[in-house]
C-alpha cells in the first residue's frame, strides 16, 4: 500500500469552473501526471505517457505546470523542455533542445507567452544560471531572458490587468528560508520590463508566495516579525495583516508552493500552522476578521481558492491526504481524489500524540508519538515495544500529524514510532528555526536522542530496542547519532550525508552554500565539517547501519553512502547497502520504495531478534556475528 496503494498529490491550479493537480504515481515509475476535475466531477488524465510533468530546476522542482483557458503547459522531466497541450492535441514542444531547465510556469495572456523561471546548464564548466525568461505560447521566438543577476528567482506573478511583473529573488549563501528580496517591476505592452525596485526582503527576511489580489494589490507571507505572516503591498508601503504567532509561509525547496488564495478581493483563505499542525481559515482582507474554519484537516497545502469555491490537498490523523474541494458558503467538503482507494482497517491505524519535551540542554522540542497498534495482535502485558525514532530531512522540514502509511507499516508491525520536529524544523517561528544556525549536527541530533530517552522514562519504549531512520539531512542526523551517541542500536540512512567536506564540493548549485549558516564559512571552519562528519568517526560507531542510495542522486551523490559502508564494512560492523539504478533524491518507483522498507524491516528483525510475519526478501548483511544471527528468527519468514 505504501509502495503503489497511492500516489503523491500536489501543485493544485484553478481553471474556471475545471480543478487540476499533479500526481505521482509510483506505479507508473514516478511519472508525475496532471489530472483534470470538471465542474461535473468527472476526473481524466490531461499529460499523456510517457511524458512526466515534473522539473528539476533546484534539483527538487515544482512549479511544473499551468494551465490557461482549458491549455496546459509543462516542463517534461526526461528533456527538461516545455511543451503546451490543447484540448485534444498531443503535447508540443516550445522550447528547444538543451540542457535547460524550466519552472514556476506562469501565463501572460497578453503577450501570449509564459514567464517562468529557467535554470542553464549549458555550460559544463561553470555554475548554473538562474533567470526568469518568456517562452512564446505560438513558438514565434526563442526563448528569451527577462531578469537576469541574482542567484536564484522565484514566483514571477503578473498583476491581473498584466501590467506589473513581481518576482523573488536572492543570493547565495542564503536560502530562500534565510533572506530573499520580492521585486515589483513595470511590464509595458511591448513585453519589457522598466522601473524595477526591491519593495521587501533582503538578507535577514524571507519572503513567500507574492501574489496579486483580483484588485491589484500585491499580497505575500514575510517573516519580518519572527513569524511568516500575511503582508500586503499597496501604495508604495508594506502592512503586515493578521499578526499572531503562526506560520502561514513553508520553507521553499519546490517552486509553485501555495497556502493561501483568493476567493475574491476580499476573502483570503488560508493554511497557518500552530503547535505542529497546519489548518484553514478565512482571512477579511478590509475589516481584518479572522475566521478559523472548523474542518477536520490537519496538513493542509497547495491552497488555492476562487469564485466562492477553495481546493487544496490534506490529510487528517486517520484519513490519506486528498485533494479537497471546500464551498465557501455552506462549509461543506468534497473530497476530489484520495491518495489511495484503500482504506486500513480502523483496529490498526495508530493516531498520533503530540509530546512536548526539555532537552538536556533545557530547551523545549516537539514530537508526534505513535504507539504500536494492529487489531489482530497483541503483545506481552510486561513487554515494552521497540522504538524508531524519525528524522526528517531539510533539516528546514516538518513533521506531520496526518495519516502516512509509511508510519502505519512499522506501528502495524508491533514498532513505535517518535517523529522529532527537532530545533531547526518549519511551524514553530524564526528563531526556532535558527536554532540550528552554526549547529547543524549538534542540536538536531541531541534533540533526536533526548527524545529517545524521553519516550524510554516514560515507559513507552523498550530502552534496549532504540533505532533511528532519516532521509537525506536526516540522514545525516541519523548517522550522527549513531556516531557520536551510543542510545540507538541500529539506524537506516536514505541517501544521508556521511561527509559535510564531500558534500561541499559534490552537491548541486541550489544547495552549494547551505551549509555556510548551518556549519560555518568554509574552508575557514574546516574543523567544524571535519568535526561533524560521521565519515571521520566510524571508530566510535558500534552498531549495525543499512544505506539506500538512488544512483542518479545530484544532491547526495552515492560516494557519500559509498565510503561509510566501506568504512564500516573495514571495522567489520554490521552493514548492508542497497543502491537503486534510475532512482535520484527520493524514491519514485513502487518496487523500490518496496524493496527499500521491507530490506529496512528485515534488517532491525536481524539485529533485534525477531520473526516478521512478512514473507521479506533477504538482505546481505555483513559482519553480522553469529550470536545476533542466533538471536534471530529461526526458519521463519525471508529465511
């Protein structure tokens, strides 16, 4: 179910009375398909195969697609071109071939093009080039450079009469999180652009979704007073609306991000989050009335709203994340397309507790514990259950309350499960986030194992069977842990960083001097990545470790999995690695993703001693001593 019972939901537009969205469907190998909704409810595919609706400018994308009039347009992820398709029509292509790189599509119905943002990767020899460019819609003209200079753009958002272009822009070594600037220009009737001036932002303020109200006014999410909050834009001064101590802005890692939208020039509906979950509300843009509305959701994105009408995507604790349909008027919800038909049997959805904890450094962290549940077993009055604690990745992410599977596989399972929204995560302000600012590698982990022993104290976990999953920068946390600290027993790193060093030379332009504000300037604090990298420290690691590593990974390159398992395997620790061909920063396809959780399980069953009911694959695990083999299951499953 985990694997391809469902598909990833995003990026939704609104088209007149039509609804889209984007899919990802593991099944069909990660294609990303956009998927039209009529007024009548009926839903069809609009990207046919095997083209796939997705961009990897940034490497992470977003912002692949729009739609006008009943036409859509995308970038295609094999080529990285833009193609346009009319009702009826297979796809066409507008931009030539090359390695370039488009997104944050947005239609400029006037000069009958796009303005979207496009990364070059034409030159081998130099750093990509970020700019914000048009693509002729008639295939007239070459693509051609609109704003040039900065190191990144983001959100070139036409004013509705098309007369004002707003974009965002920022520069290296900030991430779009840290500072970014919002600039308005003058777009003339001949398509150029004049009299552009820098109205928000700058180094110490981050800016989110600039968008246009229906009466020209430009609104967007700043963090300026601590909190991503609702701001406008009218008469040459900024006003911040609504301000209170929640999060109305994300972490920008995709383009095309959206909370909030227009009903109409005055209802603005948005998602804010507070205390670790992210709901709806209407916001009166006049008389400044905030109106939380009642609904059962708990993570809601890809906000957008229009004639009475707002579609987003959510989940809630016990329900997939679907796309939503929600009237205005009368406050009832119509769910469009759930992530999966299938339901779980209510006797093994495990619901998640919010725990609020200090850490041994005094400081206050937050958590969601699942405890084990499955109707059809029940486990020994005096016995405590195993605990895997997750860490996210960013580290600038967040975790979620709403129902994942891929938590449900291990509580199923007879596993605990802590998800740790560790100092430095999304939803909690500003300076929460910058807690992690020069410490990256210190308080996320400190973090993750405080919340080990807390769970541990309070009698919910067996402290014996500790084990620690991240993916990415939590894997990296992850590997820290396990180096640095000697609470988990076992750990699974996806794709995780071993070595800050390689990473520094080896990774992408997006994330190139990330690490800057989360380590220190480097090569100045080589110590630091020196010190911080588990890649030095496998003296002190003493437990079994298992890597999954995608081959065509350009954020973390397989090398950085590739020497920790070889440093393990030259200590004769336990260790296994399983590397997947086709498969870049985050897995896509249904057998891999499979493949990848099942190795997981088999692996704690080796090392903890236990029979999975599953019929598991095998996995090759080195130096695994022949008492821990003799702990283990005898003749059971996967043997």
């Amino acid at each position: 179910m985990v694997a391809s019972g469902g598909v990833g939901l995003g990026s939704v537009m609104l088209d007149g009375d039509a609804t889209y969205w984007v899919e990802q469907r593991p099944a069909e190998g990660g294609r990303a398909v956009v998927v039209r909704c009529g007024a009548d409810g009926r839903v069809a595919d609009v990207t046919p195969a095997p083209y796939s609706a997705r961009s990897r400018v940034h490497e992470y994308g977003g912002g692949a697609y729009a739609v006008a009039d009943g036409t859509v347009y995308f970038s295609n992820v094999a080529d990285g071109r833009v193609y346009v398709q009319r009702a009826g029509a297979p796809p066409e292509a507008l931009t030539p071939d090359g390695r370039w790189r488009y997104a944050d599509l947005a239609v400029d119905r006037r000069q009958a093009r796009l303005v979207c943002v496009r990364e070059d990767h034409s030159d081998a020899s130099r750093e990509s080039v970020n700019t914000v460019v048009t693509v002729r819609t008639d295939r007239s003209a070459m693509p051609s450079v609109l704003v040039e200079g900065a190191d990144f753009y983001a959100s070139p958002r036409l004013s509705p009469d098309g007369t004002r272009l707003a974009y965002l822009a920022w520069h290296h070594p900030n991430m779009p999180w840290d500072g970014t600037e919002l600039w308005v220009a003058e777009h003339g009737a001949d398509g150029t652009l004049t009299a552009a001036a820098r109205v928000a932002g700058g180094p110490e303020e981050s800016i989110f979704q600039p968008q246009w109200s229906p009466d020209g006014v430009l609104y967007f999410v700043s963090d300026r007073s601590g909190w991503w909050n609702l701001h406008r834009w009218q008469g040459g001064a900024v006003e911040p609306l609504c301000a209170m101590a929640a999060e109305f802005g994300l972490p920008q890692w995709n383009f095309g991000m959206s909370t909030y939208g227009f009903a109409d020039a005055v209802r603005l509906v948005c998602a804010l989050a507070q205390g670790g979950t992210r709901r709806l509300a209407v916001l009166h843009t006049r008389t400044g009335e905030f109106r939380p509305l009642e609904l059962p959701y708990v993570d809601v994105d890809s906000v957008q709203a229009a004639g009475g009408r707002a579609v987003f995507v959510a989940g809630t604790p016990t329900e997939v994340p679907a796309v939503v349909e929600l009237d205005l008027g009368t406050r009832r919800c119509r769910v469009r397309r759930r992530a999966t038909d299938e339901r779980l049997d209510p006797g093994c959805l495990s619901t998640p507790q919010a725990i609020d904890f200090r850490t041994a450094h005094g400081a206050t962290v937050h958590a969601f514990f699942y405890a084990p549940r499955n109707v059809e077993c029940t486990a020994p009055a005096t016995e405590r259950p195993p605990l895997l604690v997750m860490s996210h990745g960013g580290p600038t992410a967040v975790a979620s309350s709403a129902l994942r599977l891929a938590v449900q596989f291990w509580t199923s399972r007879g596993i605990a499960v802590l998800d740790v929204n560790y100092r430095g995560s999304t939803g909690y302000g500003r300076a929460y986030r910058q807690h992690l600012d020069g410490q990256w590698g210190v308080v996320d982990v400190d973090d993750c194992v405080d919340a080990a022993r807390h769970a541990v104290a309070c009698g919910l976990v067996d402290g014996e069977r500790l084990a620690i999953r991240g993916s990415s920068a939590g894997g990296f946390t992850t590997l820290c842990a396990l180096s640095f600290h000697d609470v988990f027993k076992a750990g699974a790193s996806y794709y995780g960083i071993g070595d800050l060093e390689a990473l520094q030379r080896d990774t992408h332009k997006f994330e190139s001097h990330y690490e800057a504000r989360l380590v220190g300037p480097y090569p100045a604090r080589r110590d630091l990545y020196r010190a911080r990298s588990p890649i030095h420290f496998t003296d002190r690691l003493s437990c079994p470790v298992i890597f999954f590593q995608g081959l065509d990974d350009a954020v973390v390159p397989p090398t950085q999995a590739e020497a920790m398992v070889a440093a393990l395997r030259a200590k004769r620790l336990p260790v296994a690695y399983l590397a997947f061909a086709g498969e870049a920063h985050g897995f896509r396809r249904a057998e891999n993703i499979q493949r990848a959780l099942e190795a997981e399980l088999y692996f704690y069953s080796r090392v903890f001693g236990f029979a999975p009911a599953d019929p598991l694959e095998p996995v090759a695990i080195e130096n695994l001593s022949p008492l821990a083999m003799a702990k283990s299951f005898d003749g059971g499953a996967g043997e």
